[in-house]
C-alpha cells in the first residue's frame, strides 16, 4: 500500500536524535552543526520507491555537500519482520551504492515518531537554524507499481534541489511542497503510532 509524507508545521525545530550507524559509530544532531541545511531522510534498503531514488539522492547529496548540505539517512524499520533492513544489510546497501554520508539504524523508531516519518523515503530539510523548511518529495519521480503504472520519469530530484538552493540563500521556503510517496513505515507489532 502507498503511504505519503505527513506534512508537519514548517518551522518546527529539528528532534535530537543519537543513534549507530552500521559499525556502532553514534551520530547526534551536534555532528551537523557546521552545516548550512541540514537534510534528514528515512529510507531503507528493501522499499522499491528507495531503490528507485537511491542513486539519484547519493549523487544530489554529494553535489550539495561542498555547498553546506549535510545528509543523513536513517532506517527505522522493524527487522524482525524485515531482516532485509538490518543493520548488516545497510552497511551492504550504502557500500553499494557509495554513500557519502551517514546511515543510521533507529531500532527503537523512537526517532521516526518524533520527526513524524510515515513513508519511505521521507524527507525532512532543516535550515541553518535546525527549523523545519522542507518536507516533501524529492521529486515527481515514482518506480513503476500498480499505484503509478504511467512511464517512467527520471530521478531529478527537482523539488529538494529547488528547496536546498533556496535554503542555502536565505531565501523562504518553497511555498508549494508535495508530500512523498512510497512504502509504509514498519513499525514494530504494538509500537504504531497514530499516523501507522
């Protein structure tokens, strides 16, 4: 089943999150301080709607990098039911497709539920004063599923890109942002939040 994107308040400040990427190394909001934007998205590494993005957004995330973007990815799916997603497996997942930026396992999902993530992926842009900016798709782009059985569309990334460029200038936000599509969160048996 298609979910999308909640849509939370711009403006809202950025969570506080501590969490393990694959090798156990902990990431906290600090780590991004230096940042001009800060970029958080939750994907994971089974959910076709990531795939089909996943070489698009590494190569976006590189590109911005230099410009004062940082990135972090972040899985908060259920691995008992999804062992696809595990740990092992992102490392496997970010080697393959050459991530240059952290990616992180929220086991708890606690992390997922304070940003208000419903979908994968999911984005959530922060400006320089970790406040809400953007939190839509990447683009219009979608994989070839029964929910959008059209032709493809390239991977642009058009939205974030336009959002980013206006974040890094000190513009305001996008005034038209579209909610992101893809695979449901898993969450945990008993762990659902109200939007699950």
């Amino acid at each position: 089943m298609r979910y999308e994107s909640l849509m939370p308040d711009l403006g809202t400040p950025i969570p506080q999150f501590a969490l393990p990427d694959p090798s156990g190394r902990i990431f906290e909001l600090k780590d991004f301080a230096s940042a001009r934007a800060l970029l958080v998205a939750f994907v994971c590494n089974h959910c076709p709607f990531v795939q089909h993005l996943i070489d698009g957004f590494v190569a976006f995330a590189s590109e911005y990098a230099p410009k004062g973007l940082a990135t972090v990815a972040i899985s908060s799916n259920d691995i008992a039911t999804y062992p696809d997603d595990a740990p092992e497996k992102m490392a496997e997942f970010a080697a393959a497709h050459n991530f240059g930026f952290p990616y992180l396992f929220d086991e708890s999902q606690q992390v997922a539920k304070a940003f208000g993530a419903a979908c994968t992926p999911d984005f959530f842009l922060y400006d320089s004063n970790r406040r809400l900016y953007y939190r839509g798709q990447f683009d219009n782009s979608r994989p070839q599923t029964q929910y959008f059985p059209g032709p493809p569309v390239p991977v642009t990334g058009a939205d974030m890109r336009a959002a980013v460029e206006a974040a890094l200038a000190g513009k305001p936000a996008p005034a038209t942002q579209m909610p992101s599509r893809g695979c449901s969160l898993k969450w945990k048996p008993g762990n659902e939040p109200s939007w699950g």
